[in-house]
C-alpha cells in the first residue's frame, strides 16, 4: 500500500454513514465542529437493510427523544413515512408507542441530502483501515488508499460491516449488510489496540414481489386517520392521507414441517453460524425450535416504498438455503405463488464489548476514541441513532473543552440503554424494551420535548424554531394546569344535571376541575363544559399532555420520589483511579465485577450484577474516610 498524506484537519471524524453515523455527524457540525463523514458507500447512506421501518415500543420513544435533543431522525420519517400508526393505544401512556412504515429509499435519500447541506459537515466516501493512536490518544485515521485525516476525536460507528460476513445455508462469504463491502482492516486495528471484541449475529428475511401476493386471504393493516408525528416540528396539516397497508398472514403446519425437516441444513444448527444472535429478534427456524407448542407465527408483509415491488416478510428472518425459502415462502396462506426478488441472510459481525465504555461512551482506554451503535452490540436503526446522537454531542463537547453530557436512567430510554450496555454489557444483540427501564412512567412518548428540550437547548443543538415551539406548549400545559386547578366545579342541581348528562356519578363535595379531569371516565372535553375552554386554542398533543399528567399526578410522584433519592448516588462520584483490590472487605465478586467495569457513580456501581448492596455500603464508607489506595 503506498502511504498517502493528506494535510486535512478535522475536530471530529465519524466512521460509518448508518443511522449512529448519521445522527453523530450532524449533531457535532450543529455544534460547531468541523467534522468528516467517512462512508464505505455514499448510496448507503443511512440505509434500512433489515425493515423498512421506524419506532415501535420503546424504540419509538427514542426516536422523539432524539428530535427532542436537537438529532435527525424523527424529522427524517416524518418526511418519507409511507403509514403512520400507534400501537398499544388500549393500554396505558407509558407503553404507548408510534411506528411508521418508511419509504426505505427516500428516507436514505433524504438524510443524505440533509448531511451534505449540514454547514461543518464533509461527506465522504472511504474505507478506514486503521486508527491513528499516539499514546492511548487519538489522532485520526487512514484509509485503505493511504490517505490519513487528523482529528481530536474519532466515532466508530460500522454497523454490520465490520468484519462482516453473510450466511445462506452452507455459503459464508464476506461482505457488509446487503452485499456491501466488508470493514476487515478496522476490526483487526480494534483488536490490535487492545480493545475486547465479540462476535454477533442479525438477520433478515426474503423479499417478495407485492404483485405476485395473493392479499384476498391476508388481514389489512392500515395506517391511523388521526395525525401523529416523531418530531414534534411536524404539523398535522401535513399528514399523510393516502398511506400504504401492510397485511398480516401467518406460518402453518407445513411451513413449520419445512423447517423442522431442514434443521440439518441450517446454519444455526449445523456450526456455520459462529455470533450469538437476538433472544428478541430470533429467526424463524429458531422459532420454531424454541416454541414448538406454537401452532402458527404471525408475518408482516411490509411494503419497502412507493416506487418498489419489494415486500419484507417481517417475522420471517432466516439463513436457511435459498431452495428451502422458496419452498417455505410458497406455503403460507396467500405467498403460494410469491417470486422471491431478495433471499434472507444472517450475518455475522464484530462488536466492541461495551463494558469498556465510558457512559459518554467514550472508549476507556483510547482518549478520544467513541463507538456507536451496533458496533457497542446493540440491535436496530433507533438504538443506533440514539447512540449516535450522544456519542456526537460527547466528542464535540470534549474537543471544545466543555463538560460531557450523560442522560440518566431517569431522563430517557436511551440514558436506560447506555447505562445498560456500559454497567452489564451484553452478551446478545442488545433490543430496548419498556420492561428495562423502571421509570418508563415518566419516560413516555407523549412527554420526550418536555424531558429533553432544554438539555438539548443547554447544549447548543435545539436552535431558536424548535425552542418557541417548545416554549409556547410548557407556558399552555402550565397554565392550563393552574387554571384548572383554580376553577371549582360546586355540588349544586344545575352542576349534577349536567354531570349526570354525562352518564357520571354526581358530585358529592366541591372540586376542582383538575379533580375532576383525574376520574378515569372524564376527558379534558368534558372538563371546559364546566370550567370554560382555555384562553388560548390548545393542540390535542398540549391537551394529552394535560390529561396524562392529571390521571397519573400521584403514579409520577412516586416515580420522581425514586428519582430524587437516586440522584444523590449519581452524585458520589467514584475516583478514576480507584484500586478496588485494596478494599478487603468487598465480595471477590464485587471486586471483580468493579475492576473490570469501573463505574463512574456509585449508583452506577449499584446496578452491576454481583455487586450487592452491603459491597456498596463499603465502597462508600472508604471512599468518604479517603482509606482507597490508588494505582499508580
């Protein structure tokens, strides 16, 4: 290879275009840093390989977490969203979550377009082989040409690519998502520079042709009539009307027949497969393994845009050979005569451990040094662009000398997810759920601008229009709040009649509208019959939000009760430097598990498994008496 040398300077480089990688390089350029977006393939720009969709439980969450702080991709759906729907609207707020079927190729095309208009943003098209360290500090990078680009910080964001190898039956070849280039050279440099590595695995299903469906014995799935958005800019007159169904059919007996009378040739049972795959997200032959009760398994046929005859057959991820697909494919009700135009893959890649990351997640032994996504071992395009939004914050605060941003656990899911992944690593794909995080009360997604706004204003990424949006809906939802609070509805005739109109049970004692708003039946409507509508026209999202925040007043208090005692744990910081071997007392366990992680809290601290609490009341009594002898 001959050497190269070129003379540009960055303060950030961003290593890989997916969805972390996005998300990473323009929230550093909106903060002001002079940063490269070094890319395999410039046409793969933020691209979907696996489902061509956004947002689901928790996932969806995050996504308006992200537009919250300032990031891209929930303005980037809103644009080029083919179907919008809520799931879980018969259950309560904290579980409710928003999924938008994307046109895949508009959306790629339209966060490309967004990157190369981003003022202190370089897109560009290369392949990084190695990092440039000088002593456990990063300096920049080279590509496979030979061409070196120095920088103060470096994101690592490869996705599937690195080291990536692709797997149908008994063909293993290697090769990014979707046949694209493989990142080889940058996992043997990752590995080479010390870092600890695992291998993982993902998957996808065959895409079939929508004209040759037979959709007359499948369920339609259609989008919901009442406006919803991921970003809270998008206004509801820009709704999309006319959306696109997805369809909803099942496996059967002979499709699981298929399978079990293939197992022999599958690559998960036959050794082929070396990376752990996702409990969450498994394969259809691992289904059927797993679940042998199970007479039948849902498939979602998933349109992949406008301008595409491709159909994703979400819930039927496979590796098994292309001629048993086939044969799969043509026993379900309604693909009898399905072409197959794409054949399912799984596909085998490198992850950094990411207990060696820092909750900024900075890399603890290169200064400098950040990885996202699921280069950190987790799993789909959200928790990648959440991610990717912190760890682009975090470089451009450290390059400018300013103090990292961390969510807690108590801010947002993806404050769940980074704790998550740097406190107990994983040992699998790592898939966010509402059941990981124990606030998930106050971690809706009806409340994300409420919760992170002002962060993302403190830091410098919400600029002045999202800020007067956000503004204008906490003065409505404050004053309205009060207002309701204030107005009494009295136990007279004329007030019962009314009430009991209503097919509500009279009032016994005076309230106040706001009690009144707290009985499960009433709504907000009904209140203003009483009290009189607000002063201003109030949008139905500021009205849900006044709601939510009445019915579940003494739910949330509890829940901000916790946090508050919380908070002061995530104030004892621990010394960097601590030598937990020196601490007798402590479980070997707790030693171990300290030593390996090195918490940077004690609260923290608590939440390794194997650390208990008496380990805890220990750690903290030497660190107060200052009795910690110190690595030199």
């Amino acid at each position: 290879m001959v050497e190269t040398f070129n003379a540009e300077h960055f303060d950030v480089i961003v290593v890989g275009a997916g969805h972390a990688g996005s998300e990473a390089a323009l929230a550093s350029a909106r903060l002001g840093c002079e940063t490269l977006l070094l890319t395999i393939n410039l046409d793969m720009v933020a691209f979907m390989p696996c489902n061509p969709s956004v947002g689901g439980p928790a996932k969806g969450v995050v996504v308006r977490e992200i537009d919250a702080l300032g990031g891209q991709m929930g303005r980037n759906i809103d644009k080029t969203y083919i179907q919008m729907r809520m799931l879980n609207t018969g259950k309560g707020p904290a579980v409710r979550a928003l999924r938008a079927q994307a046109d895949k190729v508009e959306y790629q095309y339209e966060m490309k377009h967004t990157i190369e208009e981003e003022e202190n943003l370089t897109l560009r098209q290369g392949i990084v082989e190695r990092l440039i360290v000088e002593d456990n500090v990063v300096k920049g990078v080279q590509t496979t040409t030979g061409a070196r680009y120095s920088s103060s910080a470096v994101i690592i964001t490869a996705g599937t690519s690195l080291r990536g190898e692709i797997i149908i039956g008994d063909l293993k070849y290697s090769s990014g998502p979707n046949n694209s280039l493989p990142s080889i050279g940058l996992a043997d440099n990752l590995k080479e520079l010390g870092l600890e590595m695992e291998r993982f695995k993902t998957g996808t299903p065959p895409r079939v042709k929508a004209s040759s469906i037979n959709y007359a014995v499948t369920e339609e799935q259609p989008g919901d009539v009442a406006p919803n958005h991921f970003s809270f800019a998008s206004k509801d007159s820009d709704y999309l009307k006319e959306q696109v169904s997805c369809w909803l059919t099942y496996t059967n007996e002979t499709s699981h027949s298929i399978i079990k009378n293939n197992l022999h040739r599958a690559p998960m049972f036959t050794g082929i497969v070396e990376g752990v795959g996702a409990r969450y997200c498994p394969s259809i032959e691992d289904k059927i393994v797993r679940f042998e009760d199970k007479e039948r398994h849902q498939l979602f046929l998933e349109p992949e845009g406008k301008k595409t005859e491709e159909i994703y057959v979400q819930g039927l991820s496979t590796s098994l050979p292309e001629d048993v697909q086939k044969e799969l494919i043509h026993s379900i009700e309604g693909l009898e005569n399905a072409k197959i135009m794409r054949t399912g893959y799984a596909i085998e890649y490198d992850i950094v451990r990411p207990h060696q990351l820092r909750p900024t997640l900075e890399t603890k032994l290169i200064s400098g040094l950040y990885t996202a996504g699921q280069t950190n071992g987790t799993s789909g395009y959200e928790e990648a662009a959440g991610q990717g939004i912190v760890a682009g914050i975090n470089a451009a605060l450290k390059v400018q000398g300013k103090e990292p941003f961390v969510l807690k656990r108590s801010d947002a899911y993806i404050g769940v997810m980074i704790d998550d992944l740097v406190t107990k690593g994983t040992t699998e794909p790592y898939r966010l759920l509402t059941s990981r995080a124990e606030y998930r009360l106050i971690l809706r997604h009806d409340n994300a601008d409420m919760r992170l706004t002002e962060m993302g204003r403190a830091i410098g990424l919400v600029k002045d229009a999202q800020w007067e949006t956000f503004q204008i809906k906490k003065y409505q939802v404050e004053n309205e709040l009060k207002r309701l609070n204030a107005e009494k509805l009295k136990p007279n005739a004329q007030t019962n009649a009314k009430v009991e109109a209503m097919g509500y049970k009279a009032l016994q004692d005076a309230m106040s509208g706001a009690q009144f708003l707290k009985r499960p039946e009433v709504s907000y409507k009904d209140v203003v019959k009483f009290v009189g509508d607000a002063a201003e026209n109030l949008e139905d999202k500021t009205i849900e939000q006044i709601e939510i925040q009445l019915k579940y007043e003494g739910y949330i208090k509890k829940a901000m009760d916790k946090v508050d005692k919380l908070k002061r744990m995530e104030e004892k910081r621990i010394p960097e430097m601590i030598d937990y071997d020196a601490i007798n007392s402590l479980a070997t366990e707790a030693r171990q598990k300290l030593s390996k992680i090195r918490p940077e809290t004690i609260a923290q601290a608590s939440r390794i498994s194997g650390v208990n609490p008496a380990d805890i009341s220990i750690l903290m009594v030497y660190i107060e008496q200052g009795k910690i002898a110190k690595i030199s």
